[in-house]
C-alpha cells in the first residue's frame, strides 16, 4: 500500500507539471510570451466569472504560485482587470479582459483538441474513476489537515 500511496503523489506531481508544460507550448503556438502557464491557467478557471481574489486562492488550482503576484502580472499584461468593491475597499474582485477572453477562448479549443484525441486513447469511466482517486486523496489529506498537531 505505502508502494502505491507514494507511487500516486509523486504521478501527480509529475502530471500537473507536464500539464503546465502543454499549457506553455501551447502559448508559444500561439507566439504568446507576456504570459505564463500558471498564469493562463489561473486565467482560465476565471472564465467568465467575476470572482473575489481570495476566491482565487480557495480554489486551489494554483500549487506553488502566488495569485496575487501573477494577478499584477495579468493585469499589467491586459489580460485581466482588477476592481475595488465600493462595499469594501479591501476587497478586489477580477474579471478577465477582452484579451483574457479572446486567450480563454483559444485554451478551450486546446482542450476541445485533447478531448478529441483522447477519446481514441481513454474511456470517459477511465477518467471518471481517476477523478474519484484524486478526490479521495485531496478529502483525505484535507482531513489529516483538520486534525490536532500532536506534541511529543
């Protein structure tokens, strides 16, 4: 079990560092520099939402990175716009430009690609069942988080 446990950390570590690979050849198919793959990750699961920043950062898709760091980054770039609430001042909401739709759009059409040429590769259960793995993982170690630190 312990083989296998630590078998499954280390391929998810491997396989979302290879996604961003994908993500960052993709940018320079399309010859875009001002912009990272986490970035346009973050940038994506923004979509059409109009989210707070700490929403951001609850969503956990960003592992190792800054949100708040590569926010300034996107917004100096013109791909994402930044706005005060008038309720509280504190509070930064986000929204993705004309710019950070237009690249949304084209990173969709890469995944409309991938879906494609899984299809011949994997079953949708194969993926749905890989799914269930990962969540199952990421509940329990949620879990362990919940629990008292032990002193001895």
């Amino acid at each position: 079990m312990k083989a296998a446990y630590l078998d499954a950390i280390a391929l998810a570590e491997r396989t979302h560092r290879q996604f961003l690979d994908v993500i960052g050849a993709e940018l320079a198919r399309l010859d875009i520099e001002d912009i990272n793959a986490v970035q346009a990750l973050i940038l994506f699961n923004i979509g059409t939402d109009h989210v707070a920043m700490g929403e951001l950062t609850t969503r956990g898709y960003y592992l190792g990175s800054n949100v708040s760091y590569n926010a300034r980054k996107m917004s100096d770039a013109g791909y994402l716009e930044q706005v005060r609430t008038d309720r509280d001042r504190r509070t930064v909401r986000v929204k993705l430009t004309a710019q950070g739709l237009a690249l949304h759009q084209q990173l969709d059409q890469m995944f409309d690609r991938h879906v494609g040429l899984l299809e011949g590769q994997q079953t949708e259960q194969s993926l749905i069942d890989s799914n269930r793995c990962l969540a199952e993982l990421e509940g329990f170690w949620a879990g362990l988080m919940r629990q008292p630190v032990s002193r001895r």
